[in-house]
C-alpha cells in the first residue's frame, strides 16, 4: 500500500500537477488527491505547499524525492529479474541424476530452446539426489529408485530389463544369451552402497545362488561401471538403454526371469507450477504420476 502513495506523491512533484500525475498512473485525479492526502496524515507531515491551484514542495517532500526515486528504480529492476525468470532469458536449470544417459536428450532439447539459462548436472546415487531434491540444492532428480513420497511428482522416462555386460574379449562376448549361475567366479563390478543398481543386481544374484566372488570391485557411479568394462576388468549387470551403442561393449541377455529397472523423474510436487520446471517437463514425453 506505501508504494501506492509514495508514487501518487512522486509523479505529482515530477509532473507538476495532479492532473499530469493521474494520467501517467492511469487513475484518477481524486485518487492520486486522496493517495497524498492520506500519506500525509499517517506520518503528520506536509509534502507540499499548497498555494490555490499550485503545488509546491516542502522541505519534507523534498528531501523523500531522492530516496522514492531509489524504491521505484528498485522496483522496476524486481520487475524486470522476474520477467526474465518467466521467460526463462536467465536463470539455472540444477539436475541430479544417477546418471546422465536417459536424461541427457531432454537436456539437450531444453538448451536449445533456452539457451541463457545456465544448466549444471550433479551425480550421485539414487537416494542422494533425492536428498538434494527435498533440500533445494537441485530442481529436477533422475533416479532409478521409486520412491511414494507424496512432496513428490513423478514421471517414468524408461524401464529396462538387466542384462549381461562384458568386453569384446570377454568369454560371454559371443553369446547371445547366458544364466546368472555362469556369472559363478567371474571377477565382478558394483555400485557403491545405497546404489538402486547395486541393490537389484544383489538380489537377483543371490536368488540364483551365485555368491559374490572376492574379486569383487566397487564403483562410485554407472559411468565408472562402464569405463571399467571397457577396459576388461570385469563384467556387470546394468539396464539395457544404458549399455549404449560403445563398440568395445557387449550386453548379452539373461535366461533367468530378470525384474525391468526403471528411471524416474522427480520435482518437488510445491514447485510444480514453476516456469523452469514447466518447460523442461514438455521435454519428457512419458505420463506423469504423483507419487
């Protein structure tokens, strides 16, 4: 409500009458009267001399005209910070993901269309990207966890069924398909604890009685999992769309009956109707759920 006033009195001393002032802010004449009648009474001061038809400023008025003339620069450069963020012409776009390869063609399709907002991707397994979702430090979360959380809206952007991945050297590499009981004594490669891939992958091995080997290594995200296939130091189990099209990988398929792995969206569900949110959310094409 101040703000109402003080621009009634600060166009009426810029332009010279209330007659002027009514027309630049688009109101009456007996509003803008009214709006400096009101400022003041509340503070019991006289903001201008008047002298019949003619308006001139006190001492009082004065010395405001400065320090109003800051709160309406500031007000405008507010407008303007938010327009920006609307039309989406500033601002950052923070994305954690377990992984960058099923989120990355949305990225990409974003950027095109927005090319000022900046854009940073932070990795981390599934359950610490949530944790960064629900402490703000991230807007979007890609996890292949599934998580009911009701502060959350979910979208399911793929859902693939494990299988084998070795190098070209490997003894599987010329197979088509193979039993996780072959996977017996075979050096393995893991994802760190609280890793969704670690988890699945654990559990379907120990359903089919094979023991982890003492060979086991542990890795810190999918794609340390991959480069170290690359380079022969053991096989995995991942989802099928992240083996890619590398040529010095091979994924061969499992004969057991192997659970699908899905990767999941996520935004804070309070946020929802936030333009950065909004736009990279056309990007994805799959049917969001409220979780």
């Amino acid at each position: 409500m101040l703000a109402l006033l003080v621009a009634a009195f600060y166009e009426t001393a810029r332009q010279g009458s209330v007659t002027a002032a009514a027309k630049r802010l688009d109101v009456s004449q007996p509003t803008i009267t009214s709006r400096i009648q009101q400022l003041e009474r509340h503070y019991g001061v006289e903001l201008f001399y008047r002298r019949g038809n003619r308006l001139d400023l006190s001492d009082a008025g004065a010395s405001l005209m400065p320090l109003i003339g800051q709160m309406l620069q500031i007000e405008n450069d507010i407008d303007f910070a938010l327009r920006n963020e609307q039309e989406l012409r500033t601002g950052t776009l923070r994305v954690g993901t377990t992984g960058p390869f099923y989120i990355l063609p949305a990225i990409a399709a974003f950027r095109r269309q927005y090319p000022a907002v900046k854009i940073s991707i932070e990795i981390g397994n599934s359950q610490q990207v949530l944790d960064a979702l629900v402490d703000f430090r991230v807007d979007i979360a890609v996890s292949s966890q599934q998580n009911d959380d009701p502060r959350f809206v979910r979208h399911t952007i793929a859902n693939d069924r494990l299988v084998a991945v070795v190098h070209p050297s490997h003894p599987f590499a010329s197979r088509d398909t193979l039993s996780l009981t072959e996977l017996t004594g075979h050096p393995l490669l893991l994802r760190e604890p609280g890793s969704r891939t670690r988890v699945l992958m654990e559990h379907v091995l120990k359903q089919a009685g094979v023991e982890l080997p003492s060979s086991v290594i542990e890795l810190g995200s999918r794609e340390a999992v991959r480069e170290a296939v690359r380079c022969d130091m053991g096989c995995t189990l991942m989802p099928r769309g992240e083996v890619g099209a590398y040529p010095d990988l091979r994924a061969v398929a499992i004969v057991d009956d192997m659970p699908s792995m899905g990767e999941y969206l996520y935004y804070l569900d309070a946020r929802a109707g936030t333009r950065l949110i909004t736009a990279f959310i056309a990007n994805i094409a799959d049917k969001s759920e409220r979780a």
